[in-house]
C-alpha cells in the first residue's frame, strides 16, 4: 500500500516537472520569434511582423503577443483582422479599458458596432467609461444616410489600391499600385496611413510594389504616368491644373545615407511634394521639389491648388503643428512662386492627422482621424470664404465608412469622388462616384399667420412630361417628396376655398445641395369681395338705360372684360309710385335692362346676378302717400351695381394673373390699385354761407353710402372747408357743419359712425388763396367743399 501511493506520487511529481520542461522549451522557443517580430515590426516589416507573431501566439498564446498582433494588423488597415484579435486581447484578464476603446474603434471598422451602446454593455462598459466617444454624434451620423449613392467609374479600379481622382477634361488621373503583386494579400499603405516608408524593391511594410500615377483617357485603357523624377518610390496623390499642363504629385524617395555610412539605416524618409510639366503623351518634365519638402525631417502631400483663391493647400507634419499631419496653405501663382505655409488653426486641424485638402464653391473639403467619425479617415466639409474657414462637419454616410474615406473631390460640372477601402469594393481602396439617389423636395405650406397647415390639402408633383411622384407630411407637418436629379418638376397646391398654388420652376438639374426647399402661403379666397360700386337712375316709369347712366356702365363692362375674377351684382329699385306688383316687374325690367346693356360687350348672364326689389328699399322717406319732391324720388329710381371678386362660393379659383406678385393675405390691400383706380369719392360743394346738401351731391354719397355697407373693411375720412370770406371763428363753426352734414347723411343711410371720422379746418386750407390773389366766384366755390377720403389713402 505505501508502494503504491509513492509510485503515484512520484509520477505526478514526474508529469509537473515534464510540463514545466515543455512551457520553458515553449517558452524559450517562442521569445526568438518575438524578438524578430518586434524588430520587423520597428523596421515597418508589418506584413512579415504579423506572420511571425501568429506563429508565436501559435506556440504559446498570451496576452502580449494577441495585442501585438491586434496593433499589426490595425496598422496593416486590416480590419477584420483587427477586430478579431483585438476581441481576443480584450478577453485575457490583462486586458484594460484602453484595449477595450482599440477593439471597439477596429468593430467600428470592420462594420461590427452599429449598436455601440449595446456593443459596450456586453463588454461591461457604458459611455461614461468614454468620455471622449462621442456616441450621440456617432449615432446621429449612422441614422442621417444622405441621399446619395457610391458607384465604381468604369475602367479605374484594379484588384488592388486606387485612390485620389485629379480629372481635365474626359482624362481622368488616379494612385495605383495595380503593377506585380505579391503573394500577400493585406492591405496595401498609402503615404496617408504611415509617411516615413523605404524599401529598394517594394513596400516591406505590406509587400506590395509600389504606387504609380496612372491616366485614363475617355472610353480607353489606364496606362501609367511616366514620372522624370529620379530614385522616386512611391508616387501618389496627382492634381492636375492649369487646362491640364501642370501637375503636382507627392513623390517618396528613399535615401540610405547622409554623408557617412555610419547614418545608413538610421535615416527616417518623409514623402514630398512635386510638380512639373505634363505633356500630351502622359509624361511628366522638368520636376521640381516644392520649396519647403525636407524630406528627411517631415513630410509633405496631398497638394491641392485653388486657382480661385490662389492657394496652395497640402497636408505636413512639420514642426509647430497640432498633430500628426496637418493642413496647411501657401499663397501660389500657379507657376514657380510659392508664398510661406499657413496652418489652418485648430478648428481644422486635431492632435490626429488631417489630409486630403480640396476646395469648390463655398466649401472646403478634407479628411480626418481627429473629429468625430465613423472610424479611421472620415471625409469632412467646411463653409469657406475668403476671410475664413468655418466648423467643420461630418459628411455622414455613405460618404463615410468604418473603414478609411478620403481624398473627396468636386469638379465644376458636379461630378464628385472620393477614395474609400470600404467593404464590398473591388480592391485593397477604390474611387467611386458620389450619385444622387434623389434630392429631398421640403415645401412648407403656410397660411396668412406663418404657420405650418397641418390640415389635409392636395399635393400634385409631377416630373415634366412624366407621372405623378408620390408626397408625404413630414412629422411637422412639412411637404416631403423625393426628385430625380437633373429633372424639372412641377407642383399644384389646392385645398377647397383656398387659391391653388402653382409652382413649375422646381428643378434639380445642377442642383449641388441635396435638399429644395420652397414656402407656399396658401391664403383663403376672399370670396364675394366687393370691389367697385356705382349706381344708374332711370326717368320715372322706365327701364331704359339714360344716357348719363352709360358711363358708368360702359366703366363695369371694361373691368369685367379685363378681369375674370370679377362678376356683377345689379340690386334693381324703384320710387313709391305706383302699385307694388307694377314696381316689382318694373325694378326687374331695370334690372334685365343692365344685363342686356352688358351683353353689347360679350359680358355673359352667368357673370350677372339680378335682384329687384321694387319699392321695398327706398333710401329716404318718400313712401306712399308722403309727399317728396322729385329729386327725391329720383334718388329712388335705381340699379346699385356692385363688382364682386371671386363670386361664386363653391368654385375653386386660380390665382389670377393680376394679382400675382401681391400679399394675397391683405384683404384690405390685395385690391387696393384696382380701387383706387375706380372707386373715386366725391367732393361735396355748397352754396355761399349754406351747408345743405344739392341734389346731385345726394346721387354721389348714395353710391358713397352703398360702397361703405358692401365694403366693411373701408374707412372715411370727412373734412370741412369754407372759403376765406368771413372770419376765422365763423368759418370754423361752418365748415364743422358741413363736414357734420356729410357724415349724417351717411349715418342716415347704415353707415357705421365708428367707421367715420370727420374734422373741419374753416378756411385754412383754400384750393385757391383768394387772399393773395383776385378771385373769382367759381374759385371761391372750389374752396366750398367737404372732402371725402378713404382712411390711410394718400
């Protein structure tokens, strides 16, 4: 029994002492692996330094050596790669929130985190572990997809990386490294992602050949742009100017010694700006550096020239900046003068790198690892003007991506690109077009007070010569409808008893911004408005249209004829003579008599309403049995015309032609020149010392009177005058009475007081200064008078 339990002893003694022996034989075999992986990795070897840290962590697997291959790989923009072995550092017990922040920026990029709350609660953190993960913003640009589409041009993507499109004419310039390609398939570097590169043969640092510029010609093949410049490496980021003779490129030359060969290996390379000549045949001469590369201290690229502005914008690490790489500008003249760099401030420029610059129009354009984005290079804009660059906003998907979205350009014929290495592209990064998948049409439909009309009304939008586009109401009520670009477009506004609104200037050809909005006033019909009166008298017993009565007449059949919207309203009326049935079918014959008298002038019966009356309607109190002079009478025997706009209340009017242009809102103002124009108020003259009314003067204030009662929106202005004949004191008391006269008489005939206002000036303000001048009596007689204005009118 002792035997045995030794024997077991023994033997667990035995397996501990051969599994410590094969960790430290792992161990000791997999720290040489780790030393080489290291030191590719210093050299920039990444590709060759994720290779042997696999085959580390393959021997033994540790926290250290996941994390190192986490970082290769998010080096290498292998997202994938790097979302799944940061999910693995994040998993040892080591790991900390700082490894936890890296493998949700890599799910970010590799599209695995649209849920990023969700995303850092199965992780165990929140958002308050981050406070610099702006998750509001990150949300909003997720949910705000703009209205356009990424397409690939024919003929310039190649199975491996593509990027940054300079176009003259239909020749259109790109970065390739399309040349041989090695058996690696990580992602190609751009100068972009990591500037101080060398290699004599290939980038070690992915195992890729190296970029070249390429052209593509209209409908034919890409073909390379022979560059004459020496010991070049990597040529990259092509902008083409001045009517394509200039070009400028960032070109990467390796040196490997300084002077002494002990600086061999030691040397750090920067990538610089170049331009020269381009010639018709696609090469490049007479090369020259830009004036402020030093490539063996910092690095230049990404030049953009603005000829508008006269700037040159490119993107550098020099010493002095906020960051990585910044933007900068010198002032250019477009051949060989260059001006000092100028840093675009804090407001462009992060602790991150920024690149990419661009310009067009009212906005400037670059990309960006420091403002908040999707992850990697975002694609940015900024509202430009000659003073200033303002704050810069987040372009929003799917102009951005996870992955890394750049070099984003606008030609003045609205073509637009960019240069992504998003998912789904044909190769390592990819130039696509930005088309608009529709443009958003916002009308705001408001009445006469501004606000929104939240009621249903009718929307007919339609393409011109096609069908109608479906509409909806925005959840504030808004108009909402998606247009095709490059197309016209027409709309119709209607709702029952409102002026339908017609809009056929709506268009998105050439349309830059994404969204055409518009604001429609939709404003009730003023139905039955009145806009004109007059009255016609007629001889005792009779229809027949007098001749003093034909003026008045002919005046109403010219307006009709020239406007549509107006229709008459006759009210036909006859004295107290004669039975009631006699007068009932009198007043109609009068009433008849007008309408036939139209019809002389094409005016239609459906435009004429006839009402007769008789003598139920008398305007004073000569009734039957009451003796009344003749003037009185007379006063009696008439036909009250009113003009109405827009008479009939069940018919849905068009805006008419003559009042477009004016505030259909303002009832009181909408006819206002019309009535200017027929609406002339009588003067009122009196006899020397008298403020009786003539006869003649009643027939005027009949139609004053009936002109006030059919329009309720008019007021009046009454004021007094005498001549200069008398005293002061007298004249005053006199021309109140006449004013006053005025205004009963009104009043008499169910006019408002309120509406009235009289004031009475004696003889202060003669028409003619018998004072100072000989008069006659017809001068004294101007100066007799009671003016009748309309309130407000001049």
């Amino acid at each position: 029994m002792v035997l045995i339990m030794r024997s077991k002893t023994t033997y667990i003694k035995f397996l501990a002492a051969l599994l410590l022996f094969m960790y430290t034989i792992t161990a000791e075999a997999q720290r040489p692996l780790l030393r080489f992986a290291d030191k590719q990795f210093e050299l920039e070897n990444y590709a060759h330094a994720a290779q042997v840290y696999g085959e580390a962590y393959a021997r033994k697997e540790t926290y250290e050596t996941a994390r190192k291959l986490a970082v290769t790989y998010q080096t290498l923009r292998d997202y994938d790669q790097a979302f799944e072995w940061w999910g693995k550092t994040v998993a040892y017990e080591e790991s900390n929130k700082d490894d936890f922040y890296l493998y949700l920026m890599a799910a970010m990029q590799a599209g695995e985190a649209e849920d990023l709350n969700a995303f850092l609660t199965a992780g165990g953190y929140s958002s308050f572990d981050f406070p610099g993960l702006d998750l509001e913003t990150l949300e909003k640009l997720y949910g705000e997809r703009k209205n356009v589409k990424l397409v690939q041009p024919k003929g310039i993507n190649s199975s491996g990386s593509d990027f940054g499109l300079s176009r003259h004419e239909d020749s259109q310039y790109f970065s390739s490294d399309r040349g041989g390609v090695s058996s690696s398939k990580r992602k190609a570097i751009r100068l972009d992602a990591k500037n101080n590169l060398f290699s004599d043969e290939k980038s070690n640092f992915n195992e890729r050949e190296y970029y070249r510029l390429y052209v593509k010609e209209g409908s034919g093949e890409a073909k390379p742009i022979v560059i004459d410049l020496e010991g070049v490496q990597h040529v990259s980021d092509v902008h083409v100017y001045g009517e394509g003779s200039k070009i400028m490129y960032t070109a990467f030359v390796g040196q490997t010694k300084v002077g002494s060969r002990k600086q061999s290996m030691k040397l750090t390379n920067f990538p610089g700006i170049f331009y020269g000549n381009l010639q018709a045949d696609g090469t490049v001469s007479d090369s020259k550096p830009f004036p402020h590369n030093s490539m063996l201290e910092y690095g230049m690229m990404n030049a953009f020239y603005d000829a508008q502005s006269g700037r040159l914008y490119f993107a550098s690490n020099r010493e002095g900046g906020y960051g990585g790489y910044d933007i900068y500008y010198v002032e250019y003249d477009g051949m060989d003068t260059f001006g000092e760099p100028v840093n675009l401030g804090s407001g462009i420029n992060t602790m991150e790198s920024e690149s990419h610059p661009s310009r067009v129009g009212d906005w400037f354009y670059f990309s960006s690892r420091g403002h908040v984005g999707l992850g990697g290079m975002d694609i940015f804009r900024a509202p430009y003007s000659a003073a200033s660059i303002g704050t810069p906003e987040n372009m929003g998907v799917p102009f951005n991506s996870p992955r890394d979205d750049f070099a984003y350009v606008e030609f003045s014929d609205g073509k637009r690109y960019l240069s992504s290495d998003r998912e789904g592209g044909m190769g390592l990064d990819d130039i696509y077009l930005v088309e608009d998948l529709h443009k958003r049409l916002i009308a705001r439909v408001i009445d006469c007070d501004g606000n929104i009309i939240a009621e249903e009304f009718d929307a007919d939008l339609r393409q011109k010569g096609g069908d109608q586009l479906n509409t909806k109401r925005g959840a504030t009520g808004e108009l909402l409808a998606d247009l095709e670009p490059e197309k016209e477009f027409g709309l119709v506004i209607s709702k029952k008893g409102y002026f339908t609104i017609t809009d056929n200037t709506l268009s998105t050809v050439n349309l830059k911004e994404e969204k055409l909005e518009r604001e429609y006033r939709l404003a009730a019909i003023p139905y039955q408005t009145p806009v004109y009166v007059d009255i016609v008298y007629y001889d005792l017993d009779r229809s027949k249209i007098r001749k003093d009565a034909q003026e008045a007449l002919d005046k109403i059949a010219e307006l009709m004829n020239r406007y549509s919207f107006l229709d008459l309203l006759v009210g036909s009326h006859t004295d107290s003579r004669a039975s009631r049935a006699y007068n009932e079918a009198l007043s109609q014959r009068r009433a008849d008599a007008v309408k036939d008298y139209l019809a002389g002038y094409n005016i239609g019966a459906e435009r004429i309403r006839l009402e007769w009356y008789g003598e139920e309607v008398l305007t004073n109190d000569c009734g039957d049995g009451v003796p009344c002079p003749e003037p009185a009478h007379q006063l009696n025997r008439r036909s009250e015309l009113v003009l109405e706009a827009f008479p009939d209340k069940d018919k849905q009017y068009e805006l008419p032609k003559e009042l477009m242009g004016k505030d259909l809102c303002d009832i009181n103002g909408l006819f206002d020149s019309l009535r200017n124009e027929l609406n002339s108020l009588p003067t009122i003259y009196f006899d020397f010392d008298k403020n009786t009314l003539r006869s003649v003067h009643k027939k005027e204030l009949e139609r004053t009177a009936i002109m006030l009662n059919r329009m309720k929106n008019l007021q009046l202005s009454i004021a007094g005058h005498t001549d200069q004949r008398g005293s002061e004191e007298y004249n005053k008391g006199l021309s109140e009475r006449r004013a006053q006269v005025v205004m009963d008489y009104l009043v008499n005939r169910g006019v408002d007081a309120a509406r009235m206002q009289y004031q009475w000036f004696g003889k202060t303000q003669p028409v003619n200064d018998c004072g100072a001048i000989p008069c006659t009596e017809a001068m004294h007689q101007l100066n007799r008078r009671t003016e009748l204005r309309l309130r407000g009118e001049n």
